[in-house]
C-alpha cells in the first residue's frame, strides 16, 4: 500500500539529491586500523574505510549509500535540496570559539614562591620557607585585580598558586575580599582555588574556604612510599599530611571541594592501578594523568630524560582502562584529560583548556601574576623566565597597562603562531579540531613556537589519545561510560 | 470523551451574528454584569432573564418561553467560566474556553503551509478569518487565573498581522497565563517576522514546531514541502536569536522512527539551546488515516530508537518528555520521560487497561485508537 493520492512519495523531495553534492571543509586521519576518520570544523566526524572515503572526494557518493544521510546530517556534505548547513555549520563555529571572545577567565596568582617541599620534578622555582622577600605583596595584589577585571570574561576564576600559596594566606584572604569588593559593581560570576600541598591547611583557612566557597586542588602522586619519593618533605611526611588534608577538606567542606592530580614519574610507570586505588580509597572521583612539563627542576634533575612518551602512553591506557573497570563495578571515576577530549568529540562546546585551543589559551585563557608582579603568558612561561628566558613575560603590573601586556608583541605574535588551522602539519591533521596548540611548550623544547610536529611529545601525546579514545568509543559499554562523565 | 461543538441546539432568533459569551449558571447576576455572559439553566421558573447575551435551558420544552433557548445535552458539562462561540441560525454552540479543562487550545485557521502526511487537522483553503477575530473578542473572557493557553491550526503565522495581535491581546489579558503555540515555524525564517513577535515580550510563551528529521528531504517528504526543512531551521534559529522559547515536536511513525536517534543528535549539535524536545506517539486521526500504512508501526517496535532519543538529548542536557505513548509500550527506563498529555476530551482505555497499576500514571489512548493500536498493550501489575 502507498500514500494517499493527493500526497507525493519520498523520492520526490529527494530528487534535488541526484545533482550531486559539495563537500563541506573536512579533514580526515587513518585510523590505526586502516580506517579513516572524517572530521568537519566543529568536531562533527564520521569512520568510513578508504574506499568509500575515495569516492566521498570524487564526488560518486550518493543517496544509495547508506552513510549518505549521516554525512548530510552531520555537515560533511551538501546537496542542492539544503543549504541550512552553511547558517548552522557557522553558528556552531561560532559557539566553539566562543570562548575566545569571553577572553581570560583564569586569573593565576603566584602569591609566594616559598615552599616547604622539594620536589624533584617541581616545574616552577621554590625557595626557602623562611624567606619572605618572594611573597606577593598587597599592593602588587591591588595592581594585578585592576588587570584581572579588565578582562571582559563573565566567569572569573581567581586560583592561588606557588611555591605553596598558604605560606602567604594573608595575601590570599586580602585578593579574596578585595576582589569580592569590587565584584559588588562588576557582578562577574567570580570564583576561587586554592592550589595548595595542604601542609598550613587549618581551621582559619577551612573557615575562611568555608565562607567564600573556595575551591581547593592538591597533588596526590599515588601511594606513600611513590608519593614522597616524588614529593620529598623533610619531614618525610608529605603523603600522611595530604590525605589527612583532602579528608579533612571533604568533611569540612564537602565531598565536591577538593581535587587532586598527578604527575608521572618514572616510578609511575609500573603502577597505574595502585595511583588510582589512592583516589578510589580517598572517595576522589576525578584523576588527572599528567605527564612531566619540561621546566624547572623536571629539566635540572633530568627526570625528563627517564622516560619517553611511548612508555607513558602505556601508562594512561592502563590507567584509562583500569579507570572504565571501576566504573564498570558502579565507582564513577573519570579522567579528566580525558574528559576534556570527550567534550571536544562529542559536544558542540569547546571545554576552554588552555593547551588545547587554537590560538593557544596562554595569556587569553589563562594568566599569570607572579609574586613580585610581572605577568605571564603561562605557569610555564613563568617557568622559562625562572631559567633566565624572558620570552613570554608580558609585562608587569607596576609598569604596564592592561592593553600593553595583552597587546604586547610577545603575546600575539606567539598566538598568531599557534593558530593549528595554519601550522604546518596541523593545518591538513584530521584530529586538528580537538587538538589545540602550546607555543610555550614547543619554545620550551624545540626553540621555536611551532615546533616540528613529527618531534613533538605533545603532537604525539594528543593524537594517540585522541584516536585511543575513538577506538574506545567503538565498545557500547564503554562509550556508555564515557559519555557519562560529560554532564 | 467529550464534544467541543454541537449543532443540535434550539435557537430560535435568527439574527445573522456570532456571540461570544462567557458562560454563568447565576440567573441573579446584576444586570450590568449580563450582556456578555450566556446563562445556562437546568430548566426555566420565573426568573428574570433579561439582559444576558443569550439564556439557555438543559430542557427541551422550555425553547417555547419566549428568549430561552435549548442546549444540547452534549454540551451540558458547560460550567460556569467557560467561553462559548454562539451562531444562533446554525443553532451552533462551541466551548471555545473550558476552565476546568488544562489543555484549552485556540483554533485560529483551518489554512496550512505544509500538507504533513499524519495531519490530525486536515487543513483546507478556505476564507476562514472569521476564526481569529472571535477569538480576539473571546481572550478578555478567558479566566484571569488560567494556568495554560494554546494556539493552534493550520498554520497561525498565515494570519499575519491578527496573529501578532492575538498574542497581544493574550499577553495584556492574560499576563499569567503561560502561552503555547503551535506552529511549523516556517514564516519566521524571515526575521522580521521572529522579531515582532519578541518585541510583544510575553513573559510565558513557548512554541511548539515539528522537526522530523535530521536531514532535509526526509522532513521536507513528511511534511509535504519542499524546502521546509530549511524554513524551519531558520525559523528556530531566528526565534533563539530573539531569546523566544522554543520546543521541538517530532511525531514517531514508520516514516521518522529508524532516524530518531539520529536527529536527537542533530538536535544536540545545532540546536542545543531548544528549551524542550516532545516525542510523540502518532494519532489515528486527519491524514493518518488515508495513510495508515506508510504510517503506522507498533511503538514496542520502536522502543529502541526511543531509548536511543532520549539518552542522546539527556546527554547533550536537552530537556526531553514522551506524550502520547501508553506505559505498557514503552520500557520502564523511559517511564520518567512519559507525559499524561492526550487531552481529557479525547482520551479513553481499553479492556485491558483494566487492572493496570501505572493506569493513572498513564495518558491512555486516543479514542482514535479504536482504528489501530499496538498489539501489546496490557495491564501492569504491581512488582
């Protein structure tokens, strides 16, 4: 039986179809297994194998194959009976670089440098407890807030680092209220971190935290003995001080206050599952596999040399699926580089980080004040300034405006080399949309702000991620679970 | 099931007019209060009914007193509050307005852009503007304390200018009502057209426009338009760019089921910012019954597609409900997402409801489902 007369048949509305059809901007990456995997500017993608990719390009791709309503829908291609496609491909572009438009929402200030680690893969300068002559003072404080509401981003975060940021909590306690001061007029969307080993952490600080709804992020390494190898304390106690810490924090001020991260060490390698079983046992529910960042004491202790990136590779795979196990026995846990590269696949948004964004997020993402007021593109650029490279010091906040530190020459000639859509090799990379690009890092190793790719740990780190993570995504069960952890 | 609209009334003036009444049961209303109300009595004493806009008697005899009239006994549920449309030389009466119902929608044309294969309201090119200038009389009757309003067609946006007054009218009448309007969305692919309806500024409207697929000729074939895919997508698109609220209607049927997880995704990509996706079990009734073959497939043979929908726009945090699907249809892990929405005056149960312990949970069937209905439908015990 067919339609009522009066009514006309599918193939009459398809007939536009048969005129062929014109690709939309597209890039494509083969896939491990031979496949490919096509890629539009928003992160919209498609696998096909080769043959049927061969044909998409020659255009002999029609309405009989079944993946031709898939690539129309998802703006691969488009034919003469739509072109709704341009207004929506450009509107979700738009919403993708949105951020970029919102400009710096992460304030970064280092408000000491003293320190009572010594830890040996310690990516900024530490100096000794004692020594105050490497505190932010209150009127740098004052000058870098005027800078940070400059920004025109409606979301502000303000996160304190170091050295060990509680060293300095008064300086801490004088930007917070100060800046909730001038929040009053400003009425941004205006929050806190703390970062923080958790050694000072007390009863005044918890109060306070408590008051404001600060945030606070601590490094958990693994287990003790793993931990305070990496993480030396002369007391020997580093690991002891920061579980009674984030306990402490969990009960005082919520399960949802407090994070943690990693750092791998070649010690690390070995033991993935035993560093996760620290934040399982802790009741965490992010982990963050991170490997070293080439500065500071990483570089001056040759921890950097220990180990290369195909052995950490291993490492966060093992980590990842031991991850997906505990998930699968109901203890939600996510990964959150990993999150980040799920957002970026699988959402119209872009997460905002800053290492994975073209033009990189240094400086336009996230900010650093250092302590004694000179303004950095990055932690890392902070870093390259400690081993005598000025390169990405914008300015300071004693002598430069706001439009002298982000228009500074450093900085945008640095942005303008990270744009992936014109790098060499990232420019034809099909993974290029959920990648991103760091000038500071390829400086840092290779001399040069776009790097060589080919070279490149970071290339090489976000493309085997990104396709671990597609592979992934092929398992029901698992993509099940990794959708999930995107809320 | 109850009737909207009767012919068998008794109405013995002939004045070649319509009347817009507001419905009273109160014969001592004072006079000033009379003369837009239409008061219904059980039966005539010796009341003076001088003054109202028309006087109505439940018994047949008393269409001899002099300026009473009878009213049919469909249409005795008529209480007070309600608005009624009179045409006393068709001896018509139509409940425009029912207080006790919650889905009170406004019929405004019979007229349509689109010519959708499962229409439940057949539209005709017909001369019909009559409609919406009753209803702009009728709004200022509406109770002030109704929750909910709807308009609906045709297509509401051929009206044009009326259109725009109508919600005009609604919104200084009715300011907390909340407006729903039921529209293809396809004239507001002109901007201008998105705007005037922002500049009005209702502070509650939301409307409701069918997408059918995630690729053009698909919908464009369901609806029966070519290029309405694209007018309707620049419809959203505008209607967002002017802050309106809008919610996404996708009928399921043999046509639109096997992409329904498809176009939960396309909803998720490019139309992230909608403020309500309804999944909607098909109605036996208009088109769909000339059609019913190309149409119809048993929504227990969907139920994955369904699944897949909801989890796909959960994901992407697009709000999401099912209507018009039975509980026995659907698995229980998209019980959360199933609405009562088929309206009191058209839904019924079957024999095998009887029993059921999610009945009252349940938004029945259509009384169109006498035609076609799942095989599956059973009664749910308690486990």
């Amino acid at each position: 039986m067919a339609l009522s007369k009066k009514f006309f048949p599918l193939e009459y509305y398809s007939q536009p179809i048969n005129e062929g059809y014109q690709l939309l901007p597209i890039r494509f990456h083969r896939m491990k297994k031979g496949d490919y995997l096509i890629t539009n500017m928003v992160g919209e993608h498609k696998i096909v194998n080769q043959e049927f990719l061969t044909r998409l390009v020659e255009g002999s791709v029609s309405i009989e194959d079944s993946e031709y309503n898939d690539l129309k829908a998802k703006h691969i291609l488009m034919d003469r009976d739509s072109n709704v496609a341009i207004d929506l491909l450009s509107l979700k572009y738009r919403t993708k670089q949105y951020s970029i438009s919102q400009f710096t929402a992460l304030h970064i200030f280092v408000v000491s440098l003293r320190c009572d680690y010594t830890c040996k893969y310690c990516q900024v300068s530490r100096r000794m407890e004692g020594d105050n002559s490497f505190d932010m003072s209150e009127n740098t404080a004052l000058l870098a807030l005027d800078l940070v509401f400059k920004s025109p981003s409606k979301a502000i975060k303000i996160e304190f680092q170091g050295g060990e940021p509680l060293l300095n909590f008064p300086v801490i306690k004088f930007i917070v209220e100060e800046a909730l001061k001038i929040n009053k007029t400003e009425e941004r969307n205006l929050q806190f971190v703390i970062t923080s080993n958790l050694t000072y952490l007390n009863e005044e600080v918890l109060e306070f935290c408590e008051r404001h709804h600060i945030y606070i992020s601590t490094s958990l390494d693994g287990p003790e003995a793993l931990h305070n190898k990496n993480r030396p304390r002369p007391d020997k106690d580093g690991y002891q001080k920061t579980v009674d810490g984030i306990r402490i924090i969990q009960d005082y001020l919520g399960r949802d206050r407090v994070s943690a991260l990693m750092t791998t060490t070649s010690e690390s390698l070995e033991i993935p599952r035993e560093i996760i079983d620290e934040y399982v046992r802790l009741d965490l529910h992010a982990v963050f596999l991170r490997p070293l960042s080439p500065y500071g004491f990483a570089l001056k202790t040759k921890q950097m040399q220990k180990y290369n990136i195909d052995n950490w590779l291993q490492f966060y795979k093992e980590g990842l699926e031991y991850i997906l196990d505990l998930n699968k026995s109901g203890y939600f846990l996510i990964e959150q580089y990993t999150l980040i590269i799920l957002k970026k696949i699988l959402t119209p948004s872009n997460p905002g980080y800053v290492d994975l964004q073209s033009p990189s997020g240094a400086g336009i993402t996230a900010i650093v004040y250092n302590y004694d007021g000179d303004v950095y593109a990055s932690d890392e650029a902070r870093m390259l300034k400690e081993m005598g490279d000025d390169k990405f010091r914008l300015g300071s906040v004693h002598n430069n405006t706001y439009e002298e530190i982000l228009l500074s020459d450093q900085l945008l000639d640095a942005l303008e080399d990270s744009l992936t859509e014109s790098v060499p090799m990232c420019t034809d990379c099909g993974l290029q949309t959920y990648c991103g690009s760091d000038p500071v890092y390829h400086y840092a190793t290779q001399g040069d702000v776009v790097g060589k790719k080919p070279l490149s740990f970071f290339c090489k780190k976000n493309t085997s991620i990104i396709e671990h993570v597609f592979k992934l995504l092929e398992d029901p069960e698992n993509k099940n679970i990794l959708e999930g952890w995107i809320k | 099931m109850i009737k909207l609209q009767s012919q068998k009334n008794i109405i013995t003036f002939d004045k070649n007019i319509v009347l817009i009444l507001k419905v009273t049961t109160t014969p001592f209303l004072s006079k000033v209060l009379r003369n837009n109300k239409a008061l219904i009595l059980d039966y005539v004493t010796d009341h003076d009914i001088e003054g109202f806009g028309i006087v109505f008697s439940k018994k047949k005899e008393d269409s001899n007193i002099n300026g009473v009239q009878y009213l049919d006994e469909d249409l005795h549920y008529l209480v007070d509050g309600d608005v009624i449309r009179v045409i006393p030389h068709r001896n018509s009466v139509r409940a425009i307005y029912r207080i006790e119902s919650s889905a009170n929608f406004l019929f405004v044309t019979e007229r349509c852009n689109s010519y959708c294969l499962m229409c439940s309201q057949p539209p005709r090119k017909v001369n019909d503007s009559h409609l919406i200038e009753e209803l702009i009389e009728a709004v200022p009757l509406i109770d002030k304390g109704a929750k909910e309003l709807g308009i609906t067609g045709g297509e509401p946006t051929l009206l044009g200018e009326r259109f725009f007054t109508l919600v005009r009218v609604i919104k200084s009448n009715l300011p907390n009502t909340s407006l729903h309007i039921l529209s293809n969305g396809r004239n507001f692919s002109d901007p201008k057209l998105a705007l005037q309806l922002a500049k009005i500024n209702h502070p509650d409207l939301m409307l409701g426009i069918p997408l059918y697929s995630d690729v053009s000729h698909i919908h464009d074939f369901v609806v029966q338009a070519d290029g309405a895919f694209d007018e309707t997508i620049r419809g959203i698109l505008n209607l967002k760019r002017h802050l309106q609220k809008v919610e996404i209607r996708v009928v399921i049927h043999k046509q639109t089921y096997e992409r329904l997880p498809q176009l939960a995704e396309f909803i998720g990509r490019n139309l992230q910012f909608i403020d309500h996706v309804a999944l909607m079990g098909l109605e036996i009734t208009g088109f769909t019954r000339a059609n019913l073959d190309e149409l119809w497939i048993d929504p227990i043979d969907y139920s994955d597609q369904l699944s897949e929908a909801t989890r796909i726009l959960s994901r992407y945090g697009v709000r999401v409900s099912i209507y018009n699907l039975q509980r026995c249809l659907i698995p229980r892990s998209q019980w959360k997402y199933a609405v009562k929405s088929i309206s009191d005056w058209k839904n019924k149960y079957y024999e095998e409801c009887n029993g059921c312990a999610e009945k009252n949970n349940c938004g029945g069937f259509f009384a169109s489902s006498d035609i076609k209905r799942s095989k599956m439908i059973n009664a749910i015990y308690e486990e």
